[in-house]
C-alpha cells in the first residue's frame, strides 16, 4: 500500500472527471441532502468575508460561499483538473490555486476571517500541519469549519446485512488502529486517513485553536423524502464538524 504525496495526487487526478462530472450535475446526495445546510449554518454569515477553501476540489462549496456574499474566497487543492474546472465556473470574488493544504507557505499570516475544510482532513496525511497553517493565516477571533467524515466510520466498518440484503447494523473495527485505508469510489482507489476523535481534538487545541462547537449531522425529514437513500444517516454518525476559533 502506498501512501506518499505522488500518490496521493495520482489518486485524485484519476477520479477528477468522475468527481466534476457528478457535481456539475447536482453534487453527492449526502453534500446536497444533509451536509452542505450543516456546514453553511456552521459558518454563518459570510457577507464580507475573506475565506479559505482548503482542498475545494471543484470549487463546489466556494461558488456557494461567494454566492452568499464573501467578499473573497481562496480555493486551494492539489488536483490540477479540479482547479482548472473551479476556473471555467468562477466569480471575481473567487480563486483557485494548486497547492498542499499541509504547507500554505504562500498565504500571509493573518490574511482570512473564515477556513474551511469540507471533507479534506480525511485525506491528509497530516492533518495537523493543516491545522497548523490555518491557525497562522488566520486573524485572530477568525474560524475554522471542518467537516470530515466521524471517526467512527472512518475507523475499519462496513454494513452487515441481513440475507435479504437489509442493513442490520454497522462493524466498528481497528478503531485505536490510525493510518491509511484505501476504498474504492467510481472504480478508482482512494486513500484516506483514520484517526481516533482525540488525535483531531488534541491537533486542534495543539495548534491554538478553541473547540466553539462539535455537530454530528444527521438528515432531517424532508430531505430524506427527496432522498429516502440518506436512512443510513438517522441511524450511524457518518460525518463530523467541527468549528474551532483562534
Ligand atoms: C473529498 S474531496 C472534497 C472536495 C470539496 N471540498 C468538496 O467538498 O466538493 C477532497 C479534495 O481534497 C484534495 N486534496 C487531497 N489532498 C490535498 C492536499 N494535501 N492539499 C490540498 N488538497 C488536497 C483532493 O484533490 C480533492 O479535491
């Protein structure tokens, strides 16, 4: 198993068309059904703001930030289609560059009032350099939203079904186990990182940050009317976001 940067990118690059693709038309059930309203609540109102999108991929969520005001918003990720595709959509208030969420070595010290991380630290390989860099390019009293997928499912899992095929409930594994795993999403292998709630929590308070809020989404009823396939939500904590405050 490989889990150097080259790789890492190589990863991403593959799975860019398929990943653009789905969010031109419409974005992932989970995003527009549950987690783009919790994390869009998390970061209030952004009218005026200069804002951070660490790992924006596409550029999905940034269109939203600055259609909702925000005077700036900088999009940073690896994957060159994915920046080259946040491009062709942008607005003045917005851009995308290539670069390592891990090391912002190009961004001033105090420079943003809001970051986000919306399912990116789940790639990193070190989560806490990003933490790190965030704090520092932030002002002080500025926030960062992170929305990750919850340690318990990050953790080795999957549902045990019933020989109907029902989802009876879901294996917990290797929890205290941190590291790499690898799935496969849109026949293209993936790797992402594990590590337990208070590795996150110890690298947030570690870089200086104040934990202001923990939320654990879950769907609500009307969008599990449109999208009855979120069940899964009611049920086990899949995703996690967190704000800190510097
Ligand atoms: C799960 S996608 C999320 C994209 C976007 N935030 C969204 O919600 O649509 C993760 C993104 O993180 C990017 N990424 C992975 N490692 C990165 C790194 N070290 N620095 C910056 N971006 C990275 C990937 O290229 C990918 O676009």
């Amino acid at each position: 198993m490989s889990n150097g940067s080259y790789d890492l990118r190589s990863e991403w690059a593959e799975l860019a068309p398929y990943w653009i693709a789905e969010s031109r038309a419409g974005g992932d059930v989970s995003r527009k059904g549950m987690l783009d309203a919790y994390v869009l609540a998390a970061c209030g109102n952004v009218e005026g703001l200069s804002i951070l999108d660490c790992g924006c991929g596409e550029g999905r969520f940034g269109r939203m930030l600055a259609g909702r005001g925000a005077h700036r918003v900088l999009g940073v990720d690896t994957c060159e289609p994915m920046i080259q595709a946040a491009r062709e959509l942008q607005s003045d208030n917005e851009e995308y560059v290539v670069g390592d969420v891990q090391d912002l070595h190009f961004l001033a010290d105090e420079s943003f009032d809001l970051a986000v991380s919306y399912l990116n630290h789940c790639d990193l390989p070190d989560f806490a350099a990003n933490v790190r860099e965030v704090f520092r390019v932030l002002k002080a009293g500025g926030r960062f939203v992170i929305a990750n997928l919850h340690p318990m499912r990050s953790a080795t899992g999957a549902w045990y079904r019933g020989p109907g095929g029902e989802k009876l409930h879901v294996h917990l594994d290797r929890y205290f186990d941190e590291g790499p795993r690898q799935f496969v999403m849109k026949a293209c292998r993936i790797t992402n990182f594990h590590r337990t709630l208070s590795t996150y929590i110890r690298g947030f308070l570690n870089a200086g940050f104040i934990v202001a809020d923990i939320i654990e989404p879950t769907v609500e009823p009307k969008a599990l009317e449109m999208y009855p396939e979120l069940d899964d939500e009611l049920r086990v904590p899949n995703f996690i976001i967190y704000v800190l405050k510097k």
